[in-house]
C-alpha cells in the first residue's frame, strides 16, 4: 500500500470526525460521573432517543437545522425528568443503585422506542446542504464529517466557557472536589445536579442526532455506542472531561488507521488501546484530577 502524505493525512481527519461522536457521548458520560458518581448506564439509551427524536422532527418539518435545538432540549428535558423523579431518591444509597436503575430504564426507552416506532429502525439522509464532498488541500473529504468536526468543536467550546467562566461553572467545578462545600454556603446542591445530569443527556441525544446519517437509527443502536463511551470514559479516566475529549479523539484515530491497514480488527483496537492504557495507566490518561483536566 502506497502511503502518501495525502492518505495518511485523510485517514488522520477521517479519524477526529470519527473522534467526534466518540467526544460528545464521552463527555456527556463523564459529566454526569464527574459531579454525581452515577455511572450512568442509560446513556446510549438517551444517544438512541437523541436520534429517533431528530427522525420525528425532521419527518415534520423538514429541517435538519431545527432537529439540531429540539434534539438536545427534549432529551435534555428527558434526563431532567430522570432525575427528579428516578435518580435522585436513590442518592446517598451507593454506586449500585443508580447503575441497576439506569440499566433498567435503557431497557424501558427501548421498549418504548420499539413500541412508537417498529422494530425495523429509520433511514436518516445527511442533509442536502450537507451533501457531497470539498477539497480540503489533501483530496476530496465529505462534507458532512467537517461538520461534524466543527459541531463538537463548538460544543466543547461552550462547555468550556460555561465551567471555567461562569458562576455556575464555578459551583459545578467545586461540588465535583466537595458537594459539602456547597451546602455550608446554602446552595441547593440538588438543582446543580438535575442541571448537569439535563446537561449530560442533551449532549447524548445531540451525538446521536449527529451519527444517524453514518450509522442508521435503530432502537439498538446505543447498545454499542454505551461500550464505546464506557470505553472512552476508562481511557481518558473517569470523571475528566479533558480525558474524555482527548480520548475519544484518540480512539476515533487509531480505529481509522485500523481500518485503512486490518478493516477487521478496527473493533477490536478500540479495546486493546484500553487495555494497554489500564496496564501503564491504571486511572486512565488523565486521571481525575478535575473536572475539566
């Protein structure tokens, strides 16, 4: 195989759009985990739902730019239903609690999804204006890949802002080191919470709008997308959300480098970057050091 400066340079951009949706459910998950301790086992659930809402909304209007706010708010708005009503009663009694409740409402939004929608999943078209391909000084590359780069750019950008200028980011980054600390100054500890966990499963439901067009929609599809965010999680360590982006980038280049020289084993390098990340790096790449390291 010939391997010029324009295919590597392909395979490399190739990789951080694949990266892309690995960042945006990676960090979701690993918001939730970071405040919370939740290990949130619905979050593929909520990346399927993120989808199937964006077929809905877009067999009714017609407009992939109007899928992009009402994805994120309604399944943002789902998850703050979620822990409300589910999630919270259970705080306080232990890491498994949360994670067999979750577990089993993954199950529940399938069902549901099944029930609303059939069985036989959707067909998403990338949208029109996003359609095709540009030279981007290397060769051709889709078009609708850039966006995705330049999506979650934008979203981690403003995720950014928000924790490290803002007020609440301010209560955000200290109830991740201490939650007490906010209660002895008389913060409602529980609203920052409910804020985050919305936060988490909007910035799923968004990621699954985003991969329809590559991946179809199906009520399954977030089985292996939960693997996968669990995996970036793991890599990038748990709760970091600087882990997570640079993790999630990292897998989505090695499994298309994978793909350009084994195209079966790029799965499995996706699992054997994490186990040779936990055997030199036990607490994951960046550990959990902060919430934004």
């Amino acid at each position: 195989m010939d391997l010029s400066f324009s295919l590597i340079a392909q395979q490399l951009v190739t990789g951080l759009a694949l990266g892309s949706i690995y960042v945006l459910v990676g960090v979701g998950l690993s918001l939730v985990f970071g405040l919370l301790t939740i290990v949130n086992f619905a979050h593929g659930a909520f990346f399927m739902v993120g989808a199937y809402v964006g077929v809905f909304v877009f067999a009714k209007t017609g407009n992939f730019w109007f899928c992009m706010v009402a994805v994120p708010l309604a399944t943002g708005a789902i998850g703050l239903v979620v822990e409300r009503f589910l999630v919270r009663p259970l705080y306080g009694r232990g890491i498994d609690y949360p994670l067999l409740l979750t577990f089993g409402l993954a199950y529940v939004m399938m069902d549901v999804v099944r029930m609303a929608f059939g069985v036989q999943g959707e067909q998403f078209d990338t949208p029109e204006l996003l359609q095709g391909a540009v030279d981007i000084g290397i060769g051709m590359f889709p078009i609708y890949r850039l966006f995705l780069i330049a999506v979650t750019a934008v979203v981690l950008l403003l995720l950014w802002l928000v924790i490290e200028k803002t007020r609440f980011g301010l209560i955000v980054r200290a109830g991740a080191r201490d939650p007490m600390v906010l209660r002895v100054l008389g913060i409602d500890v529980s609203k920052v919470w409910l804020a985050i966990f919305g936060v988490g499963t909007a910035i799923a439901g968004l990621a699954g709008l985003l991969a329809a067009p590559m991946r179809g929609v199906s009520p399954e599809m977030g089985v292996p997308v939960l693997i996968e965010a669990f995996v970036i999680t793991v890599v990038g360590g748990m709760g970091s959300l600087g882990g997570a982006i640079a993790a999630g980038l990292l897998v989505g280049v090695v499994m298309s480098f994978t793909t350009l020289f084994e195209p079966e084993l790029a799965e499995f390098s996706m699992f054997a970057l994490m186990a040779i990340t936990l055997i030199f790096k036990p607490n994951g790449l960046f550990g959990r050091k902060g919430l934004m390291s």
